[in-house]
C-alpha cells in the first residue's frame, strides 16, 4: 500500500511539474516589417480595472514568420488567472497555468497589433478578449490594450517591451 501511494505520488509530481512547449504564432507581414521584430523581447504591461499588471516576452528568430511568446498575468488580489479553455486543454500550449497565449500579431512597417488567448477575468468572474496596438522604434516597441467582454471595454492599460537578445 505504502509503495503503491509513492508511486501515485511521484507520478502526480511529475505530472505537475511537466512544461508544455510553447506553441509558435505565425506572425503576419510583410519581409521587412517581420525582420523589425528579430530577436528577443521583453517588458511589463500594468494598468486595467484593479489594477493588473506583468509580463510580457516573446522571440522571433531571424528569417522567421513564426514567433514564441507569452504573457504572464498578475492579479494584485492573488486571485489566480485561468484561461477560458479548459485547463488540460491550455496545459498543452503554455509552460504555466499564468501564462497566456498569444494568439495573433501582425506588424505592418512599425505598428504591431495582436490578440491574447480569452481568459476569465478575475474582477468579474467573466470571459474577456484581450488586444493589443503598439509602435516599434529600433529597439523598444510601447503601445496600449483593451479588454473586451462581449464587445464592452472591460479594462484598458498600456505596455511595452525592449529588446534583449540579437536579431
């Protein structure tokens, strides 16, 4: 009994503790608006109803169209952030239960816009949409965010990243 309770044990840790490979985004644009973005990103987003804030990165390898990215939220109540899939559904696309995925980016010269994956909102129990408009310069992009539920603005907030590793 006592070996077969180890056993359960040591399998349900390791499930826990298993990370998901992130999924790519294909990022939509032109060649020369997509090399803008090469390299390593990241920053902090803050601002929205109660107060939200985190963070933010993503990577996109020269000569790419895909990238790799998330957003980490934080709740200042502590309240956790789950994303509106079920969780072993979202389990398979992000390496975190706070992570969110990023769901769509397009850049068109130096403006870049994108979608997060829906999440239920903590402040209102609800599911909310989250997008994304921003302006690359060199190497820090700054832009704002909406959350929407059912087409109403939820919160708003701004963000803005810098990049960290080599295009």
């Amino acid at each position: 009994m006592r070996h077969t309770l180890i056993a359960a044990l040591a399998v349900a840790l390791t499930a826990a503790c298993h990370t998901a490979p992130q999924a790519p985004v294909r990022l939509q644009g032109d060649p020369a608006s997509m090399a803008r973005l090469a390299g390593s990103w990241s920053g902090q987003y803050w601002g929205g109803a109660g107060g939200r804030g985190g963070s933010l990165s993503f990577t996109l390898k020269s000569g790419s169209d895909s990238l790799y990215g998330d957003v980490t939220m934080i709740d200042p109540r502590g309240e956790p952030i789950r994303a509106a899939d079920p969780s072993g559904v979202h389990a398979m696309h992000v390496a975190s239960p706070q992570q969110l995925r990023i769901d769509f980016v397009a850049i068109r010269a130096d403006s870049i816009r994108g979608v997060l994956e829906p999440y239920i909102a903590p402040d209102c129990q609800c599911a909310v949409s989250t997008t994304f408009v921003g302006q690359v310069s060199g190497d820090q992009i700054k832009g704002t965010f909406a959350t929407r539920n059912a087409g109403r603005v939820q919160a708003e907030g701004t963000w803005e990243m810098k990049r960290t590793g080599a295009r």
